[in-house]
C-alpha cells in the first residue's frame, strides 16, 4: 500500500485535535472522565444503530434508539459507584430513572413499529459491546485499586489505567498504518483490505515495545506487558469486527466527525473489545 502525505496530514491533524479533547476529558477530574466517556457513549450507539439500519436496510423508530441509547446509558451510570453529587452516589441515585424512560421508549417504539426480532436483537447487543466497555473504563477509573507503580505509596491505578490503555491502542494502531503504508503488501484480511500482515505484526511489536521499555521506570512491567498485549491483540480483532460490520452495511465510515479518521465507532472500535479483557487481566493481577 503506497504511502499517501496528504491522508497522512489529514489525519496528522485531526488527531492532535482530537488527542487534546481526549487527554482534557481523561486527565482534568473525575466528572471530566465521565462526561467525555458518556459523549463517546451516545455517539458510538447512535452510529452502530445506524450499522444495523443498513444492514437491514430499515430504519428504527427513533423511540427505538432513544430507548436503546438511555437504557445503555443506564448500564454505564452502574458503573458509577464513587461518583457522588451532594453526597448521594450517582449509581444509586440516578441509574434507575435512566432505565425507566429507556425501556417505556422502547416498548412504545415497538408498539409503534413492528420489527424483525433478529434485528432487534443485534441491536440490543450494544448493552455488552458499547455500554458494558464503557461501563468497565469507568469502574477502572473509580474503583478498582490495583497496584501497577514501583513506587506504591503514589499509586494511583484509576487515574493511570485508562491512560495507559488508550495510549498503547494509539500506538499500536498509528505504527500499523505507518508500517503497513511504508512496506506493507500482504493482506491481513479479507474483512479489511486495506490492513497488512506486515503492519499489523509492526504495530503490534512497536506498541508492546514502546509501552513497556518507555514507562517500565514508572510501572511495574508485568502489567505494562499485559496492557501492551491485550491493547495489540484485542484491538485489532475490535478493529475487524467494525469493520465486518460497516462491510455488512456497505459503508466506508461508521460517522464523520473526524476527517481522515470516521466516526466514533471508527475511533474507538480497538478500545471498545480491548477493555473487557483488560478488566479482566487486571482483576486477575490484583
């Protein structure tokens, strides 16, 4: 695949902007972390509805989607449990009133619109592969304490884990298309063709290198190691399995919020596979 500088630029800039947007959400508080993760949220349903649509070639009551989108949000305020507004905790206090308009908007948009049951059900899927990611990243960040520093009187695991797991999802995912684009010529697969054996292999090694040879000073290297791995490995099949989706749709973009880049399930499909599996490599070191 020959190397294209304008694409390159392209995305070169959209992505300093976007990496600006993401470390101010990830990085400021808290309550910064959760409203750029409830964004991505929305976002990310509103376009995997908008898949299922294409590839049923039918379009969804919107009673549908906003019920599909406040009853995933639901699951994500689960996840919730340190979050507190005058002293009472989001989780507890809030997550319900979500799941009550979610579900009375979808038994009215079923009313509304008889649908296929398949379809539907693909639909409902987005619980465990948006809402239920997302909802992991957040109890990482307010929850689980783990210890992943050498210095273990400054750990502080929910603020580094997301971090470091975006992070090396970048990584791998920049050094995949700079190698695949410089000598890449063996398809990886036939789901996307544009992705190289050669690249996907080079981002792999690249981000376990970088993740785990850059910040070893800081964290200790077992879990840098299992982070780098799970983002390389998982990330690419995240990577696959949207882009299965949009091949079944017949769309080149999931949205278009970022020139170069697509929309927000084009952005975080690596993350969206690669957090369940982190959560579970971590509740395990722990």
């Amino acid at each position: 695949m020959a190397f294209n500088w304008k694409t390159f630029w392209t995305r070169a800039f959209t992505a300093l902007i976007f990496v600006a947007v993401m470390m101010g959400g990830l990085l400021y508080n808290e309550w910064s972390f959760f409203l750029l993760i409830a964004i991505i949220h929305f976002g990310c349903w509103w376009e995997y509805l908008k898949l299922v649509e294409q590839i049923y070639n039918e379009l969804f009551h919107p009673y549908i989607k906003f019920g599909f989108c406040l009853t995933g949000f639901h699951v994500l305020v689960l996840f919730c449990n340190q979050l507190q507004v005058q002293g009472y905790s989001v989780a507890n206090s809030f997550s319900l009133p979500f799941l009550i308009a979610g579900v009375v908007l979808l038994i009215t948009g079923i009313f509304k619109q008889r649908m296929h049951l398949k379809k539907m059900g693909i639909a409902a899927l987005g619980l465990i592969y948006i809402s239920l990611s997302w909802g992991l990243l957040l109890q990482l960040r307010y929850s689980i304490d783990i210890p992943i520093m050498k210095d273990r009187a400054q750990s502080d695991s929910g603020f580094f884990i997301p971090v470091l797991l975006i992070v090396a999802i970048w990584i791998n995912d920049t050094c995949a298309y700079l190698v695949g684009s410089m000598i890449g010529k063996t398809p990886f697969s036939k789901i996307s063709p544009k992705k190289t054996l050669e690249g996907t292999i080079g981002g792999m090694l690249l981000c376990v290198a970088a993740i785990t040879l850059i910040l070893q000073y800081w964290f200790l290297w077992p879990v840098l190691l299992g982070i780098a791995v799970i983002a390389a490995i998982a990330g690419t099949a995240g990577d696959l399995l949207e882009s299965k989706l949009k091949r079944m749709a017949g769309v080149k973009d999931s949205g278009h919020i970022m020139p170069g880049h697509g929309g927000f399930l084009d952005r975080f499909d690596s993350l969206l596979v690669a957090i369940p599996f982190v959560w579970i490599f971590l509740l395990l070191w722990k």
